[in-house]
C-alpha cells in the first residue's frame, strides 16, 4: 500500500499541479471562461484531498493490528479516489482534449 501512496504523491499530485498551472488557464482562454474549468479545478482539490486522507490513514496504522473498521475505510477512499479520476478524466477528454484538432491528444498529455 505505501507503494501506490508513492506513487499517488510522487506522480499523480505533481501531474495534477502541473495540470493546474498549465492546462486549467489555456482551456479557460479558449472556451472564454468557464464553467468547465471550475469543475476540473475542483476535482484536481478532491484528488488531492483523497490522497492527504489515505496518507493520514496508512500513517495511523499499526501494521500488526489492523481493525476492520480501518480496511473499510481503505476500500473507501480507494473506492472514491478512483471514482474521482474517473470523472476527472472525463472532464479533461470533454473539455480540455476536446479542443485538439485533431480530437486525438498525444497519450503522454493525458492523466
């Protein structure tokens, strides 16, 4: 589990920063201002918060004696961090992608 927090905190965190910084002004510039890029800020946070709150949550347990109330709470903020990127990832194909040409963005491009 502290494998895929890493991961979490050392690939996803910064690729959705950089997507704030980045990406968030440049589709807000072409579609005038909008609504789309409020919601896609918003789920960038949520992301965040989620991966703060599985952090808090692994530092808290003790790897001997892990209750079950602790794994139910794993599964659901596993459970909704991955319903979060799901839509997040819809935002972005909607919204941002959607202003390619081409409609194919490059893979690399994609969260």
């Amino acid at each position: 589990m502290h494998v895929l927090l890493g991961r979490l905190e050392g690939e996803l965190i910064p690729h959705e920063r950089a997507d704030e910084e980045l990406l968030v002004p440049l589709v807000d510039r072409a579609l005038g201002g909008s609504d789309a890029t409020a919601a896609l800020s918003r789920t960038h946070a949520e992301i965040e918060h989620q991966v703060s709150r599985l952090r808090l949550l692994l530092t808290g347990l003790d790897a001997d004696v892990v209750q079950p109330e602790d794994v139910v709470e794993l599964r659901r903020l596993l459970y909704g961090l991955y319903a979060v990127l799901r839509l997040h990832n819809a935002q972005e194909e909607e919204g941002a992608f959607s202003l390619v040409p081409d409609g194919n963005p490059h893979p690399a491009t994609r969260s």
